[in-house]
C-alpha cells in the first residue's frame, strides 16, 4: 500500500518569484529538486503536475536518489514520459529505501522546451539546474543555477503501508514562509517528528479560500481535492486558511497592494462548510484552526479586523469541526490579542518564525 510522504500544491507560471525558471522552462537541461519525506519504505514513485500546462511536457528522463544513490525511474516501463497538459503523470514503483525526515533527490532531464512549468514558488529550500543529462550526477557537480522553488513535481509516494497521514491544508502560513530556508522548520516538518505521522504540506503562499488568483492558485474550496482527498494514505485535514481574504480585501480603511473582493464573516464561514462537506465525503477527519492575529501587517485594518474575529468565534464555538486548535490565542501577545506575540514573530507581524511554527506543530500535535 502506497502512502503520500510528500507533497507540493502546483501554481501556475509566474514572473513575480525570483528567481525562479517557471516562464522560461526548460530545454536540454537537468533539473534537481530534494524533498524530506514525512514517512518511511523500500519502494517510491513520483508525480509530475502540469496542472496549468497548455501542451504536453516531455520528460527525457527521470532518477531519484538518497543518500548519495541515483536510481533511474520508469513511466509505464520506459525512460521517457509526456505529462499532458493540464494533467499528471505516476513514476512506476521503484527499488528505492527511504526513511521519515530523509531528503530525496529527484532529477529530471528535457531533451526538448517545456515551455512555461508548472511549478510551487515556495520551497524554502534550493533546486538546481544544469545543462544536458545529468540524471547520473550523484554529486551534482554539473548543477550551476539554483532556485528555491519547485517544478512539475508534486508528490512523493513510498509502500510506507500507512493509512494515518495529516494534511495541513492553508496559504503561507503553512508553506512555511517566515521559517528558515534549507532547514525544514515549518510547522508541518514539526508535526511529523512529533506525530511520528505522514504529514503533507498542501500550502501556497498567498493563496485564498474563495477567489482564484493567477499568482496564488486555484482558490481553496476547488483545490482541496487535487492537493489532498485524492493523495493516498491520508486520513486528517486541517485547516488554517482564510487570512489572505480577509486582508487582501479592498477597503477603505486599508488598501491593499493585492486586491480581492471585499469578504464578511459569512462568506468565509460558507467556504469553510464547502471544505468541511468535502472532507467527510472523502472520509477525512478534519480540525479547524483560528486566524493567528495580525496587527501591525500589511494586511491589518479595521474591516480586517472585525471580519478576523467573527470568524474565530464561528472557528472556536460552532461544533462544525471535529476538533478546533486556538492558534489565535495561542500565538497572540499577551499586551495585545490582536498582535502576534514578539517571540513568535517573523518581522512583519504576520507570519510565525521557526520558534512560533514549532509551538503551532506542538499544539496541533495534541488533537491528533
């Protein structure tokens, strides 16, 4: 039984990350992108997204590597492989043993231009290009240009066996924004070394619950099934999405430089029911978590404000999930609610540093 090990939510090419490859692609070169798997096993395969493609992608060839091992990956029994577009291709399994909080590399050679690549800007850790085939290339010396974004790869299967796997499903929050890059401190990375649990990342920075955005993707209540009821092994959602609405909402009273619709309460609480009907159809369990508070950011105000705490109280008080964590609270200055506390703070008083990840993983952990 294949379970979900690792996971990241495809966005559609974008110029507005750097520097990232997602507008140029790829063409007679090797891409190689290292993921830390949640879970363990003897056995892996690979997806590739082109989720937002407009024509086919043609993958030359394939490897996957741990531990200073380059094993080559078959597509139904070949080398080579097309991802459709708006589509996605399955690796066949492959001999390959890996253990959870493990790095794995997985390399990809073009033989032919992509075209722009689907890709997750936010990786918080570096992938690495180079010219020509260079899926052999255990020590990575022909690599000389480095992103810290992901491409066409959006999940990590391993016979793990498991059937318990968490998805954390939300925006920056839970991309890991705010923690430091290369060291695995987001507070999914957390809660599997404290669960012990497969834990899937299923966060895009920017991205909001009810809108599409050509920078941040599908909007939340489309997407939950391509990034997590149709990823095997996984059994709880939770849910820490809704801040972005709420403070990229034009207002009068704070303007924003990336305008959505002005959003209430009850709009927010709708989308929250669409996830919550489509977790239990999928058989998931699902736990809410409350807004962290974000006074002092960008995306503060005073309709920012009262939308935030109508929705908190709808998180903490309608018995609608099967189990609600308080982050607001939690995470709030102990001089000022609506602030996040000093101690757990990035610097732009929105998102968490590694410390405040750490403490989010650790109070989650306690409703699993």
């Amino acid at each position: 039984m294949f379970t979900t090990v690792w996971t990241a939510s495809p966005q559609p090419p974008s110029e507005g990350f750097t520097p990232n490859w997602s507008r140029e692609g790829f063409w007679r070169q090797s891409l190689r992108q290292v993921v830390r798997l949640s879970a363990g096993g003897d056995r892996v395969r690979v997806r590739l997204s082109h989720a937002y493609g407009t024509s086919p992608v043609r993958i030359a060839g394939a490897s996957a590597g741990s531990a200073g091992t380059s094993t080559r990956l078959t597509f139904a029994g070949g080398p080579d492989t097309e991802i459709p577009a708006r589509g996605e291709v399955v690796s066949d399994a492959v001999p390959l043993a890996v253990a959870a909080g493990e790095s794995m590399t997985v390399t990809l050679y073009f033989d032919t231009a992509t075209g722009p690549a689907t890709f997750h800007a936010q990786a918080f850790t570096t992938s690495r290009r180079g010219e020509g085939d260079l899926l052999d290339d255990v020590d990575g010396e022909g690599f000389d240009a480095a992103s810290e974004s992901w491409y066409f790869l959006s999940a990590v299967e391993a016979d793990a066996g498991r059937t318990d796997g968490v998805a954390l499903f939300g925006d920056s929050l839970t991309d890991g924004f705010g923690s430091t890059p290369g060291a695995d401190r987001r507070w999914s990375d957390t809660l599997a070394r404290l669960t012990g649990r497969p834990v899937l990342n299923a966060g895009i920075g920017g991205n909001l619950l009810l809108n599409d955005s050509s920078w941040y993707g599908e909007k939340g209540v489309h997407r939950l099934r391509r990034d997590v009821l149709d990823r095997p092994g996984t059994d709880t959602l939770v849910v820490l999405l809704g801040l972005n609405d709420i403070g990229f909402s034009e207002t009068d009273e704070q303007p924003t430089y990336k305008p959505a619709p002005v959003v209430e309460a009850d709009e927010i609480v709708a989308g929250y029911r669409q996830l919550i009907r489509q977790a239990r159809q999928g058989g998931l369990r699902i736990v809410g978590c409350t807004l962290l508070p974000f006074a002092g950011s960008d995306h503060w105000g005073e309709h920012a404000a009262k939308v935030s705490h109508e929705v908190n109280e709808w998180i903490r008080c309608s018995g609608e999930y099967d189990a609600v964590v308080d982050l607001q609270r939690l995470m709030a200055d102990p001089q000022d609610p609506d602030r996040l506390h000093p101690a757990y703070d990035f610097g732009d008083h929105l998102h968490p540093n590694d410390e405040g990840y750490e403490v989010m993983a650790e109070a989650v952990s306690a409703v699993l």
